[in-house]
C-alpha cells in the first residue's frame, strides 16, 4: 500500500440503508430513553464520576443514568472523520461517509493450517504468516492479529502479538488487549515505533478495539481502556455486543435500541474526557443466539444493515464485520458466506470491515480463506470503479473505421485499455483443459498455494533498529521501572 485508497461508492449508485432516517430517528429516542430511565451499569468509578459530575444521576453506586443533552453534546464534538497512517506516516485511511477499508480480525483460538488442511491451536507464528501475508495482499488495509497464541505466556500475548505485527507490516493496525495493563503497553509500543507519544497522536497508525460486556453494562477494563484512549487523543472503537434473545431483547428493533445506547454512553464518556476524541462506532454487535444450536453466529442476515444505518444517521466512522464464515472449513459455504458479508457490508457503507479469513463463527481462522477474502474485495473494487464515458471510451471513430466485421485485439486502443478490466490471480476462469493442465485444483487448493507462494517471497519492510529495541524491550521486560 503506497498511499490512501479512495474506496468510495461511485455518486452514492451502491449505497443501500436498512432503515430510513425516520426509522434510525425512533432507535435514537429509544436508547435515549433507556438511558434516562433504565440506565447502565458502570463498573468503573471515575467513569460514574464524569458523568455525575456532567449531570447524570447515580443510583446503587454504579447505576447511571444519562440525560439526552449530554448525548447531543457528545455528537456535536465527535469527529465525522477520522484519519490513520501507516507505520511510516504515510496518511493510508480516511475513516468516513461511505469510504470502505478491509482487515483481519484478531482473536481467534484455533487455526485451519493451509498446509495440513487440519484444525490446531494457533501460535505465535502464525500471528506472524498472518501479518505477512496481509502485508503483502493487495486488498487488504488495515491489519489485525487474527490469532491468539497459545505457545506463549498468556500474560504477555498481548504484547508479542503487537511486536509481530509492527514488525511484519507496515498497514495500520486494529489490535486489542485482554487487560488495561498491556493496553497501556501496546500504546507504548506503537509510541516507540511513531516516534513518541506526540507522533502518534498525530498520525495514528493503530486503533484499539475495546469489547465491551454488553450493551448495558460495562466492564471496568473496557471503561479504562476508553479514558485512557480519549486522554491519549487516540482512536479507539468502542464495541457493545447485544445478542438478542440472551443479553437482550429477541426483537431486532428493541436490541438495536440497547446496543445503540450502550454506543451513545461510550461516545458521551469519551467526549467528557476529551472533547474531538476520534471515536468509532460499531456497525455489528447486533447478533442472536441460535435457538437450535446455541452458538451466536456471525452471518445471520437478520441485523445486517441496522447499525450500519445507525452509523450514517450520527455521521460517526463505523466498524464492520465481514469476509466471515460460519462454516468449519475452506469449502462452498465459507466462499459464500465471505462474498455475501463482504457485500453487505460494501453496501452498507462500513468504513472499516474486519474479520476477513475468520471460520467456525470467530473461533477458528484460515490464512487460504483470508486470500479468498482478499480476491473477493477486488472483485467488488472493480464493480464499484466510476463507469468513464468519454470520447476515448465510447471509441466511435473506432467502430466507424473497423465497421461491422471488425476485430479489435490487433488495435492500440486495446492495447491501451484491456488493463483496466479485471484480471483474477486465484479465481479460476480458463477452459476445463487448462484447468485439468493445472491439476484440477480447487479454489482451497489454490489458495493454500498462493499462501505458500507469497510467504516465501515477501519481505515487509523492516522496523528501523532503534524502535525494535525499544518495542523488544517493552515486550520482553514489561514491569520494568517507568513502565
């Protein structure tokens, strides 16, 4: 990635809302209520303090509840758009409207191993392929860690995922840390890497992803880490989850007023703290529990669409969820399911879509699907691309001068043009012979190559020595005084 992508739908023609300004305007009024009569829980007492002291009421020690006016404040000092940069500063995303950027996603236990075809815990090195590989893919812009380990010290996961993506990437990063401790840490690596906590204030390459318990109670860590980040200046993408039918009302409409208003406290919290803290809000979240199989998928279609629309109403950057699978291997279903949520998505309007080359509903990941994922995305670059109509184009003198019989390969203005349409380099499009010439292979087994292929070549620019000692430093010596 050698700069910012302008991923904007052509003159608004893609764009598809779920609900209607009039619709998201009865969502809004709804958490509004909820939050004035029913409140939320709070476990963090400086929290509950900034917002007593803004004019919202306690009740039970942690229980708040939050007058509309602050919510109206809070929209009215958060940033419409945000802008992240690469490792090296140079400005890689623009974070809003309809502009869309894909990635990783950063927390799954298991891997379906390319090489093997078979499922395993996940390790540090693949933390590592993962990173690689993401840096070398075209259509992939922003990176997360999308495994946890599990061969190395839980305590310290945090921080050599980290370490392996700012060394093995130069895209901007999304990560996340089980505890606020090595949120601190990480914000301390990314510090060394920028060149100081100024630097990176200034041209963030990294956003935290906070989760956050549930739509009306928030954890103590969730809530640190979002003090912390608005105290920083740093972007930070504050995620409720509602799962309707279990932390929240089965209804679609009464869930999205929940989760909506677990949004709006965290956005009214960062803005007490720091006014302009540039704040994203989720456009996912909004699951169900599968009453069949108790398992909360990530492909439902049910609240696709809905807090995306929440998000364009606000005018606030959002992060979606996309190039997902339920399925448990790289087969029809996972292919499917990635196409059709990336498409969602696409449509909706995300501006960052994660989760690409996730399996098993978040449980399980797959560097061949992350590959599929990334053909897909071009696949809908040049769907999306502006339509040129122009005289060069419409190549009226050339028809005229071939006339009916004409053939065109031989001409310049083919020569010229043929580059602009789309030419795949894993999805299959030649002849049943030439298909069987080259082994019959599945679009798997392609991709499993194509990992193969780019991992023995692709050298991500190095970090420059002085900041990789500081990033080891902080990794490997994480209590050491001043820290």
């Amino acid at each position: 990635m050698t700069g910012v992508q302008s991923r904007t739908l052509s003159a608004n023609r893609a764009l598809y809302r779920h609900l209607m300004p009039e619709e998201c305007q009865k969502i809004h009024e709804a958490s509004l209520t909820i939050l004035e009569r029913t409140g939320v829980r709070l476990h963090h007492p400086d929290a509950v303090d900034l917002l007593e002291g803004a004019g919202a009421s306690v009740a039970d020690g942690d229980l708040v509840r939050v007058p509309a006016g602050l919510v109206e404040e809070a929209l009215l000092t958060a940033p419409r758009s945000i802008r992240m940069y690469d490792r090296v500063g140079r400005e890689a995303m623009v974070l809003e409207g309809d502009r869309r950027y894909y990635g990783t996603g950063s927390d799954c236990l298991n891997i379906v191993d390319h090489r093997t075809g078979q499922r395993r815990a996940a390790v540090l090195q693949d933390v590592v392929e993962g990173a690689t590989l993401c840096d070398a893919l075209p259509n992939v812009d922003f990176v997360m860690s999308m495994f946890l380990p599990s061969d190395v010290d839980v305590h310290l996961s945090d921080l050599r995922q980290m370490e392996a993506m700012v060394t093995h990437t130069t895209k901007p990063i999304v990560f996340v840390t089980t505890d606020f401790a090595n949120c601190e840490r990480v914000v301390g690596i990314a510090e060394a890497v920028a060149g100081g906590s100024a630097a990176l204030a200034a041209r963030p390459f990294c956003a935290c992803y906070v989760n956050v318990t549930s739509a009306l109670r928030h954890n103590e860590e969730a809530l640190s880490k979002l003090l912390y980040l608005a105290r920083k200046g740093l972007p930070v993408l504050y995620i409720p989850i509602s799962i309707a039918g279990m932390t929240g009302p089965v209804t679609m409409a009464g869930n999205m007023a929940a989760l909506n208003a677990g949004v709006l406290v965290g956005l009214v919290l960062s803005q007490l703290t720091r006014p302009g803290t540039p704040f994203v809000v989720p456009a996912c979240g909004l699951t169900m529990l599968d009453m069949k199989t108790t398992t909360t998928p990530y492909c439902s279609p049910n609240a696709k669409g809905v807090t995306h629309a929440m998000a364009h109403y606000y005018g606030l950057p959002s992060f979606g969820l996309g190039g997902a699978s339920d399925a448990k291997l790289v087969d029809q279903q996972a292919a499917a399911e990635a196409a059709l949520t990336l498409m969602v998505e696409t449509l909706n309007g995300a501006n960052l879509i994660h989760d690409l080359g996730y399996l098993e509903s978040g449980l399980c990941g797959s560097l061949a699907q992350l590959v599929i994922c990334d053909q897909i995305v071009g696949w809908m670059d040049h769907l999306f691309r502006p339509f040129d109509i122009s005289d060069e184009t419409l190549a009226l003198d050339l028809i005229d001068e071939k006339g009916p019989e004409g053939h065109y390969v031989e001409t310049d203005h083919t020569m010229a043009h043929f580059r602009e349409h789309w030419y795949p380099d894993l999805i299959e499009r030649g002849d049943h012979a030439q298909w069987q010439a080259k082994g019959s292979k599945s679009l798997g087994e392609r991709a499993a190559e194509k990992v193969d292929e780019i991992l023995a070549v692709h050298r991500p620019t190095p970090l420059p020595e002085a900041a990789a000692r500081k990033v080891a430093d902080i990794v490997h010596f994480p209590d050491a005084p001043g820290r």
